[in-house]
C-alpha cells in the first residue's frame, strides 16, 4: 500500500526563512503529530502538500499519486482545515456545503448533517454571522463530508470550547478505525496531540529535528531529583538545577540516567514522568 504521503527532499524559500530540506513520510491508519513554535514552516508544509504553495524543489505524492497542479485527482484524497476559513461570507454554512459538494464524488450530504449535528454547528447562519469556532466546525465539516484518506489538520481545534474539541477528537479516532486514512496533525494544543498522535515530529526553522513514537518519548523522558555532594554531568541530562546537596534533572533516558546516579552513589533518587506538553518544550529548546 501507498504512503498516505511522501515528501522528498521539499524545499520552499522565502526572504527570511527556508523549509528543508524535508524528508516526511505518514502511514495509513496513522495519527502524525507536527509539534513546532511558530514560523518554523508547519503550515508551509501543509502549504505545499495541498498545492496552495509551490515548493522550489522536491517531489509529494499523496497515496502514490504526484501533487501535480495540473492532475488534481490527488486533491479529492485531502481534507484540509487550514489556519483561515474561507467562505462565502454571504452564503449560509448549508450552502457553502452545498456548493462544495460539487466538488467531490463521493460527498455526502447525511454525512455532512450528522456532523453538524455532533459539532452543533448552525448551518442556517451565513458565514459573516459565525463566531470563530463555528467557522472551524464549518471547516471541519468540508473537509470530512467527502471521506477523504488523509486529513490536514493546521490548528484545527483552535477557537473551541473544551466540550466540542472533545467531539471534534472523538469523531478523528472513529475515522482511523478502518486503517485506510491518515492524519497529519499540527497544533499548539498539545493535550490534543497526546491523545491522538502515534508518532510526534518536531519541527525548528524549517528543519525536522526529530520524529519519534510518542510512547517512546513519554516511556523514557523524566525529571529526576536526587542528593549528591557536587554538581556533576549526568548522562542524557538536558536540563540540571542544583541547591546545596539537592539536584534536580531532566533526562531524556531514564534508564541510562538512573545508572549514572546510582554508580555516583546519589542519595534519594526520585522519578517523576512527564508530559508531552513538557517534553516538547524541552526536545524545541535544545535545538534553538
């Protein structure tokens, strides 16, 4: 089976930020987290895979198929929720649906209102009428009515309230049960991503700088404390604090830390795990 994208050595300039060289690859049945401060290249990246930005150089291919301008077939296996809604300002939610129907086979009206329904999303208000999170759920809800095998995702939570993201989370995972789709996932909201995502890559301007399975990350990340007479260097520690005979780390290998401390003859060494939101911080940091 295809990758549900392939992107290959993708490079987009600009005057004062360059993406890439880039080399991603998502799976099918597979969540891929996009974790990154802003202006690192997330959304350029989203950019070029759903050809509203012309990469300089590389190649995309979405299930096999090259993003070609001229060979849209590709475009009907992306739903794409993006940083802005555009609408027919004029036009109620209902219609705008409907005008985009058009667009897709395989759309699908009962599709379309049971989703409407779930996100209470009023569809007989015109676009210039809805609040920012109705106009994400508007969003939402063009890009899943057509079924398609991969979802773009670029902060699609963002505006809503904690009830509707926990649907719009729900209705994500129901749409992987089948193993054929794929979404790729970018957010600050990062409690999303420790739900939904397998894997986690980390983006820092314009270069990937890390993918790795999430339960990797939060099985061998922690902070430490310990007692030890002087401040030493300790193996896979990536941050150190100290007062007095009292020490503090973060590692980013448990297993390899605790064996340093304990061949150091540490005293009171207590583990704590952390978050995802935390190891992020700390995985971006290391990097600037």
């Amino acid at each position: 089976m295809s990758h549900a994208f392939q992107i290959t050595q993708l490079v987009k300039k600009y005057p004062e930020f360059m993406l890439g060289p880039l080399d991603l690859t998502l799976e099918p049945g597979m969540v891929l987290g996009y974790i990154g401060p802003n202006g690192s290249g997330k959304t350029t990246t989203m950019h070029c895979l759903t050809g509203l930005v012309k990469a300089d150089k590389g190649s995309m291919h979405i299930f096999g198929r090259e993003n070609h301008p001229n060979k849209p077939a590709w475009k009907l296996d992306i739903g794409y929720v993006g940083d802005v809604h555009v609408f027919y300002e004029r036009w109620t939610g209902e219609k705008n649906l409907k005008f985009l129907s058009q667009f897709y086979p395989d759309w699908s009206d009962t599709l379309a209102k049971e989703l409407a329904d779930r996100f209470r999303c009023p569809l007989h208000k015109k676009a210039k009428e809805l609040s920012t999170g109705n106009r994400v759920k508007l969003s939402l809800i063009a890009a899943l009515a057509h079924s398609p095998r991969l979802l773009l995702l670029d902060e699609p939570t963002a505006g809503l309230d904690p009830v509707v993201r926990t649907e719009v989370l729900d209705t994500l995972f129901e749409i992987l049960e089948d193993g054929q789709r794929a979404i790729f996932y970018s957010t600050h909201i990062l409690s999303d991503i420790s739900r939904l995502a397998d894997e986690l890559a980390f983006l820092s301007n314009g270069q990937l700088v890390q993918r790795t399975a999430k339960d990797d990350l939060t099985d061998s990340w922690r902070r430490i404390s310990f007692r030890l007479k002087d401040k030493v260097t300790i193996n896979k520690v990536v941050e150190h604090k100290t007062e007095g005979q009292d020490h503090q780390v973060v590692s980013s290998d448990v297993v390899e830390t605790l064996s340093h401390l304990k061949a150091l003859n540490a005293g009171n060494i207590q583990e704590s795990r952390m978050t995802i939101d935390d190891i992020a911080v700390h995985i971006l940091k290391g990097v600037q």
